[in-house]
C-alpha cells in the first residue's frame, strides 16, 4: 500500500508533460502543477498551479511542503537544475522524487559515450543516490516516445513529406513507449511505492525498428516512402562537431545515432521491464500507427 497521496508535476507542458498530467489527474492522487512565474502554459481547468522562481530555493519548499512525490519532466536546459529541486524537496519532507529521465538508457555507459549529454542525467540519478536516507527515487528508462517520434518524423518517416530516412539501413531493433503508457507508468510507479524505491524503472510499449516503421506507414497509408539512409558515423561526427561550436542541436544527431543505429544502444528491451509488475497493457507498432494515421 502506497503512502503517496500528494504529487506535484514540475514541466507540465512540453512533449511529455501533458501526457503525464493527464494519466495523474485521472489518477486518485491530489495533483499539483509547478511551473516558472513566467511561464504563458495553461493546464485543464481544477488542477492546482503554484508559480515560482526555480532560482528561489525558499518558493520552491513552501512549492513542495505538504507534496508526497514530486515528479520531473523538464527540457534538456532545465536538467542542472535538478539538485536545486531535490535539496528543496528534501527540506519540505517529501518522500519520492522522480527526475527527468524518461528515454533513452542513461544507466548504460556505452551509451553515455556515445551520447555524452547523457553524463548529466546520470549525475543526477548519482546524487539522489546520495541522498537515500532522506528521498527515495525511481528513475523511468522509456526508450523513444514513439507515437510523438512518428508524428514529428523522429523515427523515419516524415507524414508530412511523405519520404523517410533510416539509420544504418534502419534494421537495427530499439525500444520504444508511447506517451500515454509513460504517464500511466508513472502512476503505477507510485502506486507501488516500495517496490521501484531506488530503482532504474525500464518500460516499453514494444520493439521495433525505422525499417518496419516506414513499411507500417506505407502499409497504412497506402503511400510509397522514398527512402534515404544516413549513417550513425556520420551523425556521431557531426553532432561532436556541432556540441564543439556550442551548437546543442549536436546532441540530436547523437541521439538519434544510438537511438536507431547499429550497436544496439536503442534496445533495452532485455534489461528487466517493469511493465507485467506495474500492470501496463500491451501495445503493438501497427495499432499505434493506425491510430496516429486515423485507420483505427
């Protein structure tokens, strides 16, 4: 039996964000939203919503007093600011803290050297584990999010130019979760309070790979996909080169290197999945893509 009642959502808006939001609010949990004084992102109406300046430690404890859980889903510039978030949920005495993870395996170092962005948020799994004695944490490896990865064209086919570029001739196999599966694991996870305590949590919705996501799409779409391939090498390189002139759109390329590239970074479908534990459904590729093409 859980003791988390109170949760509290830092990043509401975002690709994630709301996916979550939604999954939490139709949950039993009492849910609050945090979000910077500045922000203009509006939320479905009867959610709590406390702005703060993320700078002022004191806003963000009185932010979290009375909050069981706070969970995390911040954009990649936000991240260092993590050990802020947590000193002050320390400090208001909460109990869980889930940081933002959220895709790709960060717990793997031969990912970690391939995408060396990724050494930030292992650093801030690193220094929850320093505090296990005052916060518990679950850090949640999803893989790609898949239904917004088609969408956007992330992960080969592009609906909207209706061509596709694959990695590697795009056979290699990656993990993939789409959004709402993400939200209803993180309710789950807090449901089952002691048992992702301190744990690497890994889902997936399924595996697949950009070969037989463009061939769904042309299946589906009764459209053909001119394809082209690029390859990880290239893409390695030219994120390094990108980050070396301080252009941060390298780290994409990275990504997306070890996300669909040969090597198999994008699989972490034999790393132990929660999702029989957490009670998650099981999903296919060929219904998710129906569903964003408007078959289903």
């Amino acid at each position: 039996m859980s003791s988390i009642k109170n949760v509290i959502l830092i990043g509401a808006g975002g690709n994630l964000g709301p996916a979550i939001l939604e999954q939490l609010i139709a949950s039993s949990f009492n849910i609050t939203v945090l979000s910077r004084k500045e922000s203009t992102s509006t939320f479905p109406s009867g959610v709590k919503v406390i702005k703060a300046d993320y700078s002022d430690v004191s806003a963000l404890v009185a932010a979290f007093k009375g909050q069981d859980a706070v969970v995390a889903t911040l954009a990649a510039p936000a991240l260092g600011d993590q050990p802020k978030f947590i000193d002050a949920a320390i400090a208001a005495g909460v109990k869980r803290f889930i940081p933002s993870e959220f895709g790709s395996d960060t717990a793997s170092a031969a990912l970690r050297k391939a995408v060396p962005a990724f050494e930030g948020k292992k650093a801030i799994v690193d220094y929850l584990k320093t505090k296990e004695k005052e916060i518990s944490w679950s850090a949640v490896i999803t893989g790609a999010f898949f239904d917004w990865g088609v969408k956007v064209g992330f992960l080969g086919p592009n609906l909207q130019t209706k061509t596709a570029d694959v990695i590697d001739n795009g056979t290699a196999p990656f993990t993939a979760t789409n959004l709402a599966t993400i939200g209803k694991a993180v309710v789950s996870i807090l449901q089952h309070e002691a048992e992702t305590k301190n744990q690497y949590v890994y889902i997936s919705s399924f595996n697949t790979s950009q070969a037989e996501v463009v061939s769904l799409v042309e299946k589906l779409s009764g459209d053909k996909y001119p394809t082209t391939n690029s390859k990880s090498s290239d893409l390695y390189a030219e994120g390094a080169k990108k980050r070396a002139a301080g252009d941060h759109s390298g780290t994409y390329d990275q990504i997306k290197a070890a996300l669909a590239g040969e090597g198999g970074l994008g699989d972490h479908a034999a790393a132990g999945l929660w999702n029989d534990r957490l009670g998650l459904e099981k999903e296919d590729a060929e219904t998710t893509i129906k569903k964003i093409l408007g078959k289903a």
